[in-house]
C-alpha cells in the first residue's frame, strides 16, 4: 500500500460511524466496514498527509527539488519513460519561418494551430515528436505547446499561474502512458493529458487550456499564408519528419507503457477520438463515427457541443516517414458556437483518466 493505513482508517471509522447515527439499521457490520476502510486507505488522494505518505523512491526523487510530501496519486503509477529530466530537450527559444517561406513540409502533415486574438501560430507536429514541449508566447500570452506521442494528445495550456509564468521541461516520467511534464521554476510534476499538477509544491493546481486544433499543412498555408511556424532551426540535431514510433497507432494494440481501466473495451485501446469537457462532464466522439461527415451534436453541462470531422491530415505515429502517414483527418469542436480546448487522443488515454467519459456516436 502506498500510504500508511491508520490515519485514513482512522478517519474512515469516524465517517462511517457518524453515518451509523441515524439508528441501529445504518450501522456496518464488522467485514463490510473493514472493506470499506481499506478501499479509503486504497484509493484516497494523499495530498496534505504528510507523514502518513511514505517517501518517493530514491528513483524518481533523484536529480529534483521537487516537494514530494505532497502528491495527489501514488508513486507506483509513476514510471520512467527510458530518457532522464530534461533527456528530451523542450524548445525554449522557438525561432519561426514564415508559412510562404516553408519547404519541408507535406501537403498532409499534421501542425498545431494556435490562435491568440487574432494571430496565428503554427507548430508542426514533426518537430514536437522530438520536443514534446514548446515554450512560447503569442500576443503577450506566455504558452506551452505540447505533444505526447504516446497517447497522441496535442494540448497548448496558458503557463500563467496565480501572477507567475512558468517554464516547462520534461521529466521522463510517464503515468498512464501519458507524458509527465516539470515547471522549472518549483519543480512540480504536471499531468499533460489534464494539464493538472500531481506532485510538488503546486499539487491539485491546473492549468489553463487554450483553444488548439490539428489541420493539415496545406490547409494551415492556404488559410494563414504571412504567419509564422515553428522552425527545425531548434538547435538540436534531430531526424524531424520521420517517426520514430512506426505502427504505434495500430488500433488494437495497446500502449507501450500500459495505463490504468486497460480492460474498457467501449472503443479499442488506439481509436481516435474527439475529447472534450465541459464543466464537471466530458465526452468522446469516436472519428469513426464521425466519418460520414455528419457533425454530432449534443448537450454537455448545459451547454450546446458540435463536433465536426474533415480528412485530408497524415497520422503522425503510422508509417517511418510522417508524411507518409495514413489518412486520419481532424476534427473541430464548437461550445454554444465558440470554438473551444479539445484534443483528439487515443481511447486507452481517456479510459485511463476520464473512465467517466460519455461516448457520443
């Protein structure tokens, strides 16, 4: 177990007791309340426990001024992605090309478009699989683009937090298949699927997302021909255009690093989907269901979601050579007719963290 029993027993106790207080027939017999309190001990956050949290193993604590008395999962669903802190280097002075000026990229190549009052920005996705992590700042809003391959979450979040800007690195940790990012400035481990602080100083914190969709790079030139895209001028030697994870995407396999809920079996582990929350609910419209070009429509919080779907966009994780990639497409989401943060994930990575998830066909 990943923290000691009897401070949440004790806890435990006392709630399911007081429970028992409206009469003789509320009160648990002895086995059931037993379950009961190791289920708590299993499954409750152990943010603000203190000592009642055993220590992170000297694996992950290694290297990092990070504050590892507070976390909001268990260590064990931590694990070591291969690379060290930082071994994939996060771009932190992007230079851009103009999209005119662009030569290396295919017409079908997948690219990130941003766009901050009224400014757009491309990050094509050639150069984020080798990154992972691009830390910029578009119209006075300082912004982390970001790419896992893994679980194929392209998600821009707003790095502003309570007055501060933070700057991000990767850990080379993984927690459900999912890239564990770092801000440099407290060292706190963020989630990039939720865009949530699990470990350090800024735990249960999270961040701002900003709208972000991915489209084909012809469509990205045709549409926003003057505007800048992230150069392979990066300062490291890295082979941009090829994909260094061939086949991953086949759609009955699972992830190389497992992920919690692997036995949901609502979609298969690598379908494409569209994710999207809105409030305290969210949704994931499969791209297969959204292949006959039909755009699905429905409420979510109160609030009125159109998903809509366009090919013509190359998988980046298919075949050797991105641009050879098969034809995925791309999706665009509207709430109450605003566009609005979405991303296109594989299953395996909402089933892991959002098992909550409606499925929209």
């Amino acid at each position: 177990m990943w923290r000691s029993a009897f401070p949440l027993a004790a806890l435990a106790v006392a709630a399911l007791l007081a429970a028992g207080c409206g009469g003789d027939d509320a009160v648990l017999p002895d086995e059931e309340l037993a379950d009961k309190i190791e289920e708590i001990n299993r499954t409750a956050p152990s943010v603000g426990l203190g000592e009642a949290s055993p220590p992170a193993p000297e694996s992950l604590r290694s290297g990092w001024k990070t504050d590892f008395s507070k976390h909001s999962v268990p260590f064990g669903e931590i694990r070591s992605g291969g690379p060290p802190k930082d071994g994939i280097p996060a771009i932190d002075e992007p230079s851009f090309e103009t999209a005119l000026d662009v030569d290396w990229l295919a017409d079908r190549e997948p690219v990130i478009a941003v766009t901050v009052e009224g400014v757009t920005r491309g990050y094509p996705i050639q150069v984020l699989m080798w990154h992972e992590i691009v830390n910029d700042e578009l119209q006075g809003r300082p912004l982390a683009v970001t790419f896992c391959p893994l679980c194929n979450t392209a998600i821009v979040f707003d790095r502003r937090l309570d007055g501060d800007v933070l700057d991000f690195g990767t850990t080379g940790n993984l927690r459900n298949s999912d890239l564990v990012m770092y801000d440099r400035q407290s060292e706190s481990w963020w989630q990039q699927f939720s865009g949530e602080a699990i470990v350090g100083e800024h735990t249960g914190e999270r961040l701002d997302q900003v709208a972000a969709r991915i489209v084909a790079w012809q469509d990205f030139r045709t549409t926003h021909p003057e505007s800048e895209v992230l150069s392979r001028g990066t300062g490291f030697a890295r082979d941009y255009g090829r994909n260094p994870y061939t086949g991953y995407d086949d759609v009955d396999t699972p992830p190389f690093f497992g992920a919690d809920n692997a036995d949901d079996d609502r979609l298969p582990p690598k379908a494409r989907v569209v994710y999207v929350e809105v409030g305290e609910q969210a949704i994931a419209v499969p791209f297969e269901a959204l292949a006959d070009g039909e755009p699905r429509t429905t409420d979510v919080d109160g609030r009125r979601v159109v998903v809509r779907w366009q090919g013509g966009v190359a998988s980046a994780l298919d075949a050797d050579e991105i641009a050879a990639g098969r034809d995925v497409g791309t999706a665009t989401v509207t709430v109450d007719g605003e566009p609005a943060p979405f991303h296109e994930p594989f299953w395996f990575a909402v089933a892991a963290f959002r098992p909550d998830t409606r499925i929209v066909r």
